[in-house]
C-alpha cells in the first residue's frame, strides 16, 4: 500500500479503481522513426483499441439515452476506417519515417480543414469528428486518455488539474472522486465536486503513472489521504468511515418536509447551486426551496460553437418545469477567467480574472447576450424564474442591462411569445459593487453576494492560487462586513439579499448571517438539510 496525501476540499470517502487522466496534448511532436512497419504496426493497434472504445461509448449510449444518439459513435467508427484517413497516415509514416502521433495529428488537421471548406453544413459538422477521432487515437498511442468515458466503471479520478470545460466533460455518475496535483479549494473544480457530491482533493503529492489506471484506491476527503492499493485494514477501517457517514446522511433525512425557519420565527430562504440541468435532481432529493444559482456558462464550456437560443430555452425550459413553481434564478453567462471557452475568442490576457469576462463580454457582444436572455424569458412562461447578472460594479451598466433586458420583452411580445413576471437582481462580488450597493439597489429586486470572488477582490487574493490558499480567509473581518452593508443597502431599498457564494454554506456563520438580516442561502444541494438544521437551531 502506498499513501498520498493533499489538501480535502470536499469530505467523504470513495472506494474503487483509480483512472489517470491526462489532456491529450495539443501540439504533437514530430519524431524520426526507423523502423516504419513498426510503426504502421503500433498505429494499426491504435486503431482496434480506438475501435473497441467506441462500440463500448455506442452500446452504453443506446443503452442509456437512445439510439439516435449513439449514432455519433457509429459515425465515428466509420471515419476511424475512412480509407484516405487510413492511408493518409499510413503513407506518411512509411514515406516521411514520422511517428505514428504526428502523422495522425497532421493528417486529421487535413481532414477537418477539408470539412470545413465545403459548402454544406451537414460537411462541415464533420471536421469536429475527425478532431474527435485524431484525439481518441493521438491518446492511445501516447498512453494518455480522452476521458473516464473510457472506464466500464465509475473511478477516482487523478489529473494534474482540471480546467471546468474538462470537468463538465465527465459524466457524473462515472466519478467517486477527484483527485490533482495543482488546483484550489476555491476553484471552480472543486465548486463542481461539491456540486456532484463526490470527494475532492487537490495539490496532492500523485505521481500519474499511467500503470495506476485500474488499481485499487480509496480517498478519505476528511483526511485529504489518497490510499494506493491499500492494505485489508485501511480498507476495513474506511469502508466503516464511510459507512458511518451515510448512516450521519440518512439522519439527515428526518429534516426533509420541515420549514427553514429560525426559532424566532423567520424565514430563510434555502436555495442551491447548480450547473446543469442534471443537477436538478439532487436540488429536489435534497428538499431545496429554489435554486438560488444556476451557473449556465456551464452550458458554454466542452464544446466548439454558441448554445443556440433554442438549445438553452430547452435547458431552462426543463429545470424551471422541473421545479415546478420553485424560484429558478439564472446567472447570465460568467465566461471568463477560470472558464474559457476558445471559441469566444478571448485574447489573451495579463490578468484574466479582472479582465474581459462576465458582464463585460456580454455588454460588448449584445447579440450573444440577447440570444441568452431570449432564452431565459422564454422559459419563464414555465414556472418561475429569475435573472441575475455577474461582476457587476456600476450603475451604469445595470442601466445598460435593463434596457437590453426591455428590448428583449418587447421582441417577444410583438412576436406573441409569451414569458413570465423575471425578478431582476444583480450578483455583488466586487468591492465597487458594495460601496454603491446604495445605488444598486434601487435598480433592482435582489442581490445575491458572490463571496468567492467579493473574498478574492477585497482582499486582492486569486482564488485559483494554491499558494495563496492559507490566506484566502473569507471570515476576514472585510469581507464581512461587506457582507453586511450590502444587506443593510438592499433592505433600505425595498430589494432582498442573499448569498450564493460558498461561504453561505460555512455553518459557523449561519449564526452570524441571520444577525445581519440575511434572507436567502445559496449552496450546493448536498448541504441543504445540514444547514436547514442550523437555522433551526438558530435564534
Ligand atoms: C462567487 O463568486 O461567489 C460566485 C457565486 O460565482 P462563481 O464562483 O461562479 O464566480
Ligand atoms: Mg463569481
């Protein structure tokens, strides 16, 4: 048995095989090799390996979701086969002696480009599944992976990090835990995993040997301890851990059904957090009265082109049904800093947590913010929803947003579609947005205080530095008291406040929050009953 050991940013206890992740590179190096046949050979090889992944990836997805869908991966075996792909990277190997890796990156840019020439949309669609397929076999030859998709079972992952247009990637109920050798408890990873409810540990002392993907492995997030190939009394020892905590999970359940409601009488409101639509479940099992932070940049980040409009009403059309009456609010699209997308076309920034992101792409590319709040007002008429927008530090632009926000309602009442009552509010998570919250507030009809980044902007913290991660101190005594003007601000103004950072869900304030006239609680759906249990207990 082998032990690690790294910084827990979510508790619990997985147990099961390991899987090293590692991004399949981009840029591939170009060898000399001497002997082309072995080559063609290992690349032949490849080929089956790729091969068999995808009839696995085409019988889990007929089984899962459908046939219609699983034709994607039939559809990929068939250019796997493609005889010019074939023979392109075959007959550059043997011509030019290059390594199989390198002849199959450049063959596969040939392939897509030529896609993407064409003249029918249909044709062009296909240049991403060459770049899918190139990938698929760039990583079995070079011993990487695509992705857990590849595992028959769920796995811990171990990664060097993980950016959140990987993670989302993943499928959910195909991780126990994740675990990385950089990354930060404030991360936007480590949000995820609280979101999936699975154990995370991050700048963990790993090797990523891929020879670990399959062993044995057991992560104790109250620990931070990554166990390898553990012994039979670790094993026994966690597994009784981990069973004590589902039996402390199924206590819980007592509170499902009760009021969130202090001893004095007051009502909190109790919403979660979510990024996608999956989410929702959890939101439900858990008895949140809302969902008080959908992160819909989720619906951005893994893949190539802009959700359209009818893709994301679809979204929010299914969560706010699904809620069924229940407050949505919906956070306009936060691209930017940690969540890149390439295909907005960010330049590269300096200082990208405090450069072009959030609101700001949206008010200088109004079309792509439109074509989200049509979405957003559209799914309305099927429950309750509202709207809140990100990074906001002026007056100004909550001007700007509102009359977007009218041109928007106007187009669909002219055009007979129809949309609900949209609570408008604004996310306060910088320093200015605090100091004018007197200003802002009468603009709108809620705040939500976002202290994972108010805690990196007042006290001038990257939140993505692990290094920093010892001072990165949300209970500083500054950021509380933002905290509490801001909810002093928005109650002088008839507007209500909440909080849907993660410190909403850190029960040694709840106390502190309640004091302040806190009305609402953002967290992620796995806290929900605990914390509904200390405002219970609160005065
Ligand atoms: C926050 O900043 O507190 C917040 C809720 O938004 P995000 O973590 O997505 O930046
Ligand atoms: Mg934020």
């Amino acid at each position: 048995m082998e032990t690690r050991q790294g910084k827990s940013v979510f508790s619990g206890v997985a147990i099961g095989k390991l899987f090293v992740y590692k991004k399949a590179k981009q840029v591939v190096d170009k060898k000399t090799i001497e002997d082309p046949a072995a080559e063609v050979a290992r690349y032949m090889a490849a080929k089956e390996k790729a091969k068999e992944q995808l009839e696995m990836l085409k019988e889990k997805t007929m089984k899962d979701v459908g046939e219609a869908e699983a034709e994607i991966f039939e559809a990929h075996q068939m250019l796997l086969e493609d005889l010019d792909f074939v023979e392109g990277i075959t007959g550059m190997i043997e011509n030019d002696k290059v390594n199989a890796e390198y002849a199959v990156f450049v063959t596969g840019e040939q392939c897509a480009a030529l896609f993407l020439s064409m003249d029918d949309d249909y044709m062009r669609g296909r240049a991403a599944d060459v770049n899918d397929i190139s990938n698929r076999l760039i990583a079995i030859l070079s011993g990487t992976q695509v992705s857990a998709e590849a595992m028959p079972e769920p796995v811990i992952i171990m990664a060097e990090d993980l950016a959140p247009s990987e993670t989302v990637q993943f499928e959910k109920d195909k991780i126990l835990a994740l675990v990385t050798q950089k990354g930060s408890a404030n991360s936007h990873t480590a949000i995820l995993a609280r979101m999936m409810n699975i154990p995370c540990i991050v700048t963990a002392d790993i090797d990523l040997d891929p020879d670990l993907t399959g062993k044995n492995g057991i992560v104790d997030g109250f620990t931070g301890k990554i166990y390898i190939e553990p012994d039979e009394v670790t094993a026994a020892v966690m597994a009784e851990k981990k069973k004590r905590e589902e039996e402390r999970k199924l206590l819980l359940q007592s509170l499902k059904g009760l009021p969130t409601v202090t001893k004095s009488g007051k009502h909190i409101h109790l919403y979660s957090n979510i990024g996608s639509e999956e989410d929702v479940d959890s939101v439900l099992e858990n008895d949140s009265e809302g969902i008080g932070l959908f992160r819909s940049e989720f619906l951005y980040l893994g893949r190539d082109t802009y959700p359209t409009e009818e893709e994301q009403f679809q979204v929010y059309k299914n969560v706010i049904s699904k809620m069924n009456g229940k407050k949505v609010i919906i956070r306009t699209l936060d691209i930017g800093a940690d969540k890149q997308a390439d295909y907005f076309q960010i330049p590269k920034e300096e200082n990208p947590a405090m450069g072009f992101r959030a609101i700001r792409i949206c008010l200088h590319r109004p079309e792509v913010f439109k074509t989200q709040l049509r979405a957003i007002y559209r799914a309305s008429a099927y429950g309750t929803a509202s709207v809140m927008f990100p990074m906001i530090i002026s007056v100004a632009e909550v001007k700007k947003i509102k009359e977007i926000v009218e041109e928007v309602k106007n187009e669909l009442r002219q055009a007979d579609i129809p949309f609900g009552d949209v609570e408008l509010g604004i996310m306060v998570e910088t320093p200015a947005a605090v100091m004018i919250a007197d200003m802002l507030a009468p603009e709108v009809d809620f705040f939500s205080i976002g202290t994972n980044d108010l805690t990196q902007y007042t006290l001038a913290i990257d939140r993505q530095n692990q290094s920093l991660d010892d001072i990165y101190d949300p209970h500083h005594e500054a950021v509380l008291r933002m905290i509490q003007r801001t909810i002093e601000c928005a109650h002088a103004h008839g507007a209500w406040c909440g909080i849907c950072g993660e410190l909403g869900a850190d029960m040694e304030l709840t106390r502190r929050f309640i004091q302040m006239g806190i009305d609402e609680l953002s967290v992620s759906p796995v806290f929900t009953l605990e914390l509904r249990k200390k405002i219970r207990e609160a005065e």
